[in-house]
C-alpha cells in the first residue's frame, strides 16, 4: 500500500475599518494601492487583505507608517491611523513600545528627556 500525502494551504484574512488622520490617506498592501470594499455609514472605510504582507498608510506631505498585516493595531474592528505632518514643529527621533494603555508623558526641564509611566 502506498502512502499518500495531502498538502492544504490556508490563507489568512484580515478585515478592518479605517480610521485616519488624514482623511484621505491611501493604504497600499505589499506596494499596490488597495480600495476599500465598502464605506461605513460613519464615514468609515472597510478593507480586506488575504494572506501575509506589509501594510503602508500613507499621504502627500506626511509620514508614513507601515505595519506588518499580521500585526496592524485592530481594536475592535478598527484600525486607527494618524500620519505626523512632514513638516511639523517636532523632529522625529523614534519610538519606543509602551503598550495599547492610554500613557501620560513628562518632559525634563531642559528638554532632553521624556517620562512616560506605566499604568
């Protein structure tokens, strides 16, 4: 008797609702620009990526972010996004993990250093 292998590929999908600032920001998925398939009655947009890839939220004139599709910050269906001004009064230095807890921050004196408690 002959032994028989069977191979079965599966394919994640992720949904989301998007919220941004700005509004208007295109999404691209593994560098195509994507559509959403459906607009909320609250002005949100719905979108839909099958399997694993990068995820690019981007706009004229700001920064961009871009997060892994198996990793993109999905609270309760949706994905908030706010894209920093290129041109803002801030310099951006990096960042640091705190976690999806609400933080307070404090500035040093001298402005060289940030505190940021854990909740």
């Amino acid at each position: 008797m002959g032994t028989s292998v069977l191979f079965a590929q599966t394919t994640a999908q992720t949904a989301f609702s998007l919220k941004s600032a700005p509004a208007d920001l295109n999404v691209f998925y593994n560098g195509e620009l994507i559509r959403p398939v459906s607009t909320s009655a609250n002005g949100l947009r719905n979108y839909r990526i099958n399997g694993a890839g990068t995820v690019r939220f981007s706009a004229a004139g700001y920064v961009p972010v871009e997060y892994h599709s198996g990793s993109l910050p999905v609270r309760k269906g949706i994905v908030g996004i706010k894209l920093e001004n290129e041109k803002g009064m801030m310099e951006y230095l990096g960042e640091y993990s705190t976690g999806v807890q609400p933080k307070s921050a404090y500035f040093s004196p001298d402005g060289r250093r940030i505190f940021v408690p854990l909740l």
